[in-house]
C-alpha cells in the first residue's frame, strides 16, 4: 500500500483526517468532496455494531483523483465478519451517489489488522468501550 502512488487528495481515517488540495482542482472543492464522501460513509453501519464504519475507524484510505474517481481501502473488524459480502457494495455505492463522484472502488485490505484502538471517540462513546 505504501508504494502506491499518491492520489490528488487523501482522506485517511483513524483519529484525524488528512486532506491534501489537487493542484488542477479549484481552492476548496476537493477538501468539500471529501467531506462529503465522510458523511456519505458515516450513514453505514456494521449490523451488529451500533456505530458506522468511519468512526469504528474500518476506513483506512480515501483517494480522491483528479477526475473524481475514488478509491477506497477499508477492513472488516474479522475475517470472518458476517457482513463482508454485502458491506464493500454498500460503500461503493454509498459513495458513487455523492455528487461529483465519477466513480467509486472499494478494496478491502488486512494490514493492518483492525483493533479498537482504531476507533473515533464517538464510537467509544457508542459502544461505552472506555
């Protein structure tokens, strides 16, 4: 993953958020997709957890090129989550209805392996894991 070439603007989740501006994109409406792909991704919820999957910290890169396609790397809390076969779709296509969005990618990645440390301080307080 870290040989990958960067995208134009990257969103990284697990206690804060990195925006980088694209140089062939207008001031601002880069770091405003982004904020708006979040708030798509904090509208899905693991069905057996009540918290949703940006704040449980299952987000792990949001790539943003410049024609708006955006990449995703994401975990699962297991292997063996139930979920895994409907969850990437449902962040695929959370993402792809975000206006200016041209089209959206999900991989799911293992390393590094989820643990609740990952986890925003809303989800801590959802979940009373303090």
């Amino acid at each position: 993953m870290t040989d990958d070439p960067k995208p134009a603007t990257e969103a990284t989740s697990a206690a804060t958020d990195a925006v980088t501006p694209s140089t062939a994109a207008p001031d601002g409406q880069m770091a405003r997709l982004a904020d708006e792909i979040v708030t798509a991704l904090k509208t899905i919820y693991d069905p057996e957890i009540p918290a949703d999957l940006y704040e449980l910290g299952l987000i792990y890169k949001i790539g943003i090129d410049d024609d708006r396609a955006v990449t995703i790397n994401m975990t699962l809390t297991s292997p063996n989550c139930p979920s895994a076969a409907e969850l990437p779709g449902q962040v695929e296509n959370a993402v792809a209805s975000v206006p200016g969005v041209r089209d959206a990618k999900v991989t799911i990645v293992w390393e590094p392996p989820w643990d609740p440390s990952r986890m925003s301080d809303e989800a801590r307080t959802v979940l009373d894991m303090w």
